[in-house]
C-alpha cells in the first residue's frame, strides 16, 4: 500500500532538514519517534502523529490519506 500510493522518505532526527523540522513541529503532542506525517505534493502538512502505532492503525490512516 505504502508503495502503491505515496513516497516514503526518512530524515535523520539530529540533522533533519529544516523542511522536515518544520513538518514535525506541526505533529500535535508530539512525544517520542519515530514520526508519520502526510504531506501533499506540495509539501503541505496533513497529517502526522508520533511513536510507535499498531498495523492497523498504519493502515487507516494509510486509507484515509490514500485519495489526498
């Protein structure tokens, strides 16, 4: 699904780059790592929450991101 629908990118937590911080920084309560955030092609913050998630929560989201 992952592969199908969207583009995966990783950053490093302690040289992110500040487009990535800025992402992040929008994640309400954001705790601990690792962070999911849906962006649109643009860039634009959708959606994005932080730490570890059960499968099926991955694949809501994944769902409910998948027509953006």
């Amino acid at each position: 699904m992952l592969q199908a629908g969207f583009v995966a990118v990783s950053s490093d937590c302690d040289e992110a780059e500040d487009e990535v911080i800025a992402l992040a920084q929008q994640v309400e309560d954001a705790m601990m790592l690792p962070f999911i955030i849906f962006a649109d092609a643009n860039g634009a913050y959708l959606d994005g929450y932080s730490g570890v998630v059960t499968p099926p929560y991955l694949i809501k989201k994944l769902n409910e991101h998948s027509a953006s």
